[in-house]
C-alpha cells in the first residue's frame, strides 16, 4: 500500500486520489475520494481491524493441531494481542471457506491407481462415517463423504465426485472389503476399472496410504471437542483437506505438496496469500473451474442416514484377510 515516491493507494480501488482522515489507535486513517472508504496505513486486511500476520497465524497453528483456547494464549504471548474464542472462531470459519472456494476449482492431474476408505469420527457424541478416495500417486484427496450408512449409495457418490474432479475414471480401485465398494465401482466405473480388494498390511497394493491419511485427520481432531453438526463436520473436513492438498508439504513427496505434485499451478500456498484473496488490489491466476452437476453437489453435503451413539460395532459383509487379494472386474464376462 505505501508505494514508491510515498504515494499512498487505496486498498479497496487502489485510486491515488486519497486524503488523510485523521489516526486510530496510533495508525494515519487515509479516505478514498474515488470509493468513498476509510483504510489504513498498515498490513491489515482491508475488512480487518487487526494485521493479517496475527489472522494467518492462528489459521496455521489451528491447522496444525492447537486448539482455539491456545492459539489465544500463543497470540497473547508473541503478539500482544489476546483475542477472545469467538474472534478466532470467525476467522478461522470466515477463510476455510475462502480457501475451499479457491481451490475447489482446479483439476489435478492424478495417477490411475486410487485408494478408498472409511474412519469413524465423533458427531455431536454419535459416530458418523467419513469416506475418502485418495491418488496413490501423487496422495492427492480426490473427494469426501460425511454419513451415518455405509451403503451402496454412499460409495457411489463417493466415487462420482472423484470421477467428477479427477475428469477420468482409474484403471485400478484399492478397497477393503465392504460390498458396498463392489457395487459402487461397477455402476460408477464400468469396465474402465479393476476393483482390487485388499488391506492395510497386503505387500502389494495395500490400502496403507489412506489409513495413514486417516491417521493425520485423527490426530487434528483429538484436541477438538467434537463435531457439533454437520454443517461444522463438513466445514472441518472440508478445510482441513484443502489444507492438506495445497498448503501442507509432504516428506513423501520431497517437499511438495500433493496439488503441486499433482501438477497443479496454483497461487495462495500458504495462510498469508489465502487470507488476501479477493483483496482489489490482488492478481489472482485466471482458471476455467470444472463444473460439478448440481445433484452431486447437493449429495456431497447431505450427510445420510440417522445417528447413533459412538461405540457400535460395525460389520463388514465382506471380508479381505490381511494380504489377500481379490479382484472384482467391473463387468461380469462369460465363462
């Protein structure tokens, strides 16, 4: 905002045509005569009364692992600033939807071999299911589904919204062994795929990669005191996602992260850029987003089915023992 020559531009039109307007809080207020908006001479974002580094940090220390309490406490110990539960909670619920926007429009170019799964999380106190398919190649998150069922139909919409992302179908399916997988895969997929069902201890095409996937959502959720509904679940996973695509780097992937390694040219890599986006003065890549079918979009946010209290055992129809494989071809040929 403060250029060369000490010309000051707007942050809302970047017009020079600007006057001062008096200070708050110690920073010079400036007022645009081309919009008619006060801003200020400082790094703050231009709809927030404190600077984008204390917002950017609390987005990375939440995606981190820390809780809302904490990164209150962390803020009050290395900015000075001690921001109350709810201001954190609106930041944090105001750019994980900016980030999902974002980045929900670019297509990864992905490999053919895909990994399907489903872990168990904490609703309101009951258990709901969250299903996930995930690139073995570039561990890219192709698509996710919040439900209370584990049938046929959630796995379909699963599947669709991987195909609907990927723009292509995979050559081979790693699963366990829910039929609901089998089903699913023969009506999404067709003969376009081998449906492999394994394990997470099978020394070839093992499913370890998800679990690990799972493992890392997991540990992020242990500090948090559950999801209250479903619109928060959806809101979580969905941010925690795009946080793990295109913001956290891999050792795996030498560094990258999986959007890059999925060849991916995108801006806004770290909380920093994500918070600026749709700022005026900000140039954002031009990118044609893929069009998701309004009936898909729709399924992807319904989380089906009744609750039921956490500690039910569930059962497999199916069963894979470990280092078995099975393969179901999408479409029965003729002895």
């Amino acid at each position: 905002m403060n250029e060369m020559n000490n010309v000051i531009n707007c942050k809302h039109c970047e017009s020079e045509n600007v006057i001062k307007f008096g200070i708050q809080s110690g920073t010079q207020m400036y007022f645009c005569k081309d919009c008619n908006r006060k801003f200020k001479d400082d790094d703050a974002l231009f709809d927030c009364r404190v600077p984008a580094e204390y917002v950017s940090s609390a987005m990375s220390m939440y995606y981190r692992g820390m809780s809302i309490e904490d990164i209150c406490q962390q803020l009050k110990m290395n900015k000075g600033y001690h921001p109350s539960k709810s201001v954190v909670f609106k930041w944090i619920n105001k750019f994980t939807d900016k980030a999902v926007d974002h980045y929900a429009k670019y297509r990864p170019q992905v490999g053919d071999t895909w990994i399907a799964d489903e872990t168990v999380l904490s609703l309101d106190g009951n258990d709901v299911w969250l299903w996930d398919i995930i690139d073995d190649k570039t561990r890219f998150l192709l698509a996710s589904k919040l439900s209370y069922t584990r049938n046929t139909s959630d796995a379909r919409t699963l599947f669709q919204l991987a195909k609907n992302r990927a723009g292509k179908s995979p050559k081979a399916l790693l699963t366990d062994g829910l039929r609901a997988y089998i089903d699913a895969s023969m009506e999404v997929f067709g003969d376009e795929s081998d449906h492999i069902r394994t394990s997470p201890t099978a020394k070839e095409n093992s499913t370890n990669r998800i679990e690990r996937w799972h493992s890392t959502l997991k540990e992020r959720t242990k500090v948090m005191r559950a999801l209250r509904n479903p619109e928060s679940a959806l809101r979580f996973t969905d941010g925690f996602i795009a946080y793990y695509n295109f913001i956290r780097p891999h050792e795996g992937l030498n560094g990258q992260t999986p959007a890059e390694s999925a060849g991916i040219d995108y801006d806004a890599k770290n909380w920093s850029e994500v918070i600026r986006i749709g700022e005026p003065n900000r140039i954002t890549k031009i990118v044609k987003p893929y069009k998701v079918p309004t009936e898909l979009r729709k399924a992807r946010r319904v989380v089906t089915g009744k609750p039921y209290k956490s500690g039910r055992k569930y059962k497999v129809k199916t069963e894979v023992k470990p280092g078995v494989m099975a393969i179901e071809r999408s479409r029965k040929k003729a002895i």
